[in-house]
C-alpha cells in the first residue's frame, strides 16, 4: 500500500493568497483526519470526516479554512486568504475507523507551508 | 490545564541507558492510550497502544495508572536509532486522538 499521500510537500506563498493542500487516504480506510503542527502548540486536529462526511470541524481555526471531502479518495483542506500565522505543518491520517478510538491513524509526510 | 501534558526534555542519554517518560491526562473519562514515535521532519507513527495491566514490545514498556491519569514509556537498552520525539496520545473513546507536544530523545554514542 502506498500509505496516505499529500501534496504539496513544501508550500511557499505570500500573504493573502490561496493555498490548497492535498491528501489521498489509504484505500478501504473510512475516517480522514487533518492535523497541524507547531512548535508552540504541537499537533492539533482540525477536521475529520467519516464516510466522506465531515464530522468535527470545531478545531478549524476561524472562516478562511475549510475542508471538502468529494470522495473516498481525496480531501483538500484550502487557506483563503493565508497568514503568515498559518505557516506550519499539515497533516492527513486516515484510519478504519470503528468509532471505538483504538484504531492506528497512518500519517502522510505532511505538507510544509510557509506563508510570507 | 492541558488535555495531555508532558516533559518536552531533551533527555540527552548514553547507548545502553534505560529511559523513561511521563505522560498527564486531564480527561478522566478517556478510554484508550498510545505512544507515537515522530522522527524529525517526519510524520507520527504508531510506536505502541498502551494497556491497564502494562504491556511490552521488545525493549519498550509502556504503563497505565488510571487513578492518577498518567501514562508512562520505558525503553531498556537505548540505541541511536531510538533518538525521535515521543507522542502521548490520549482517545476518549470515539475516533479522535488528542496528542501531547511530545518528548524529545536523544541517544549519543
């Protein structure tokens, strides 16, 4: 299996512009997470969705993050208008889920975004 | 209080050496812990789930004291190779994970 998949590795953008990141869960998994990490507040969830069904999105930051989901097979977590306070790593993990939170989430490589 | 506390180190030890780390929770009614293990510059990867009675994996321990809402990892033997940020993971019982900053390892020649 190809693991979960994002894209871009690194993003570089100014301030005010539109970034999109990318994520494809590994096949058959059923749960779609979106993490951010920095060093001040370590790894935090912001949205997760279950069945392509967005489920919590309470950690979404504020208005200009949002998060889709079309498919089993691809999620895309969008920054309009980017900050420079944005600037952090993002993460997609998928698990199979069972909603009993023993479940291994699997971890992309992340997406490094540095907004100038 | 944060929902999941710990040392953030680093814990600067020799190869060989026996490690420990703790780990706080705040949430009484979570029900299933995890140490994940994050590489510098890497994702987090499951390392170990950890259970009431204390489980182990090769050198590894991990422990539960649910009176005390802590959690602890023991690695026997340290290799290089175990120098990595340690994640305490903390789930309420759904599908979420709650992560603590982690604790940086570094092992030296």
């Amino acid at each position: 299996d190809a693991g979960v998949i994002q894209s871009p590795r690194h993003e570089v953008t100014e301030m005010g512009q539109e970034v999109t990141l990318r994520c494809k869960p590994i096949s058959g998994h059923d749960y779609l997470f979106w993490y951010r990490q920095t060093m001040m507040r370590g790894l935090e969830l912001l949205i997760y969705f279950n069945n392509n069904v967005p489920i919590d999105d309470s950690g979404m930051p504020e208005d200009r993050f949002s998060a889709k989901m079309p498919n089993a097979s691809f999620s895309t977590l969008k920054i309009q208008p980017s900050e420079p306070r944005d600037s952090a790593v993002y993460f997609c993990a998928s698990s199979d889920g069972g909603g009993r939170g023993r479940e291994t989430q699997y971890f992309g490589p992340g997406t490094r975004l540095l907004v100038l | 209080r944060k929902e999941v506390e710990q040392d953030p180190g680093p814990f600067n030890v020799p190869e060989g050496a026996t490690v420990a780390f703790n780990c706080t929770y705040s949430n009484s009614a979570s029900q299933s812990f995890f140490w994940y293990r994050q590489d510098c510059r890497k994702e987090p990867k499951l390392l170990m789930s950890v259970y009431s009675s204390g489980n182990e994996d090769g050198r590894f321990t991990a422990q539960l004291n649910r009176a005390s809402q802590y959690i602890s990892l023991l690695i026997r033997d340290s290799k290089l190779s175990d120098s990595a940020t340690y994640l305490c993971v903390v789930s309420s019982g759904y599908s979420t994970l709650t992560f603590g900053k982690g604790t940086m390892l570094l092992v030296s020649p």
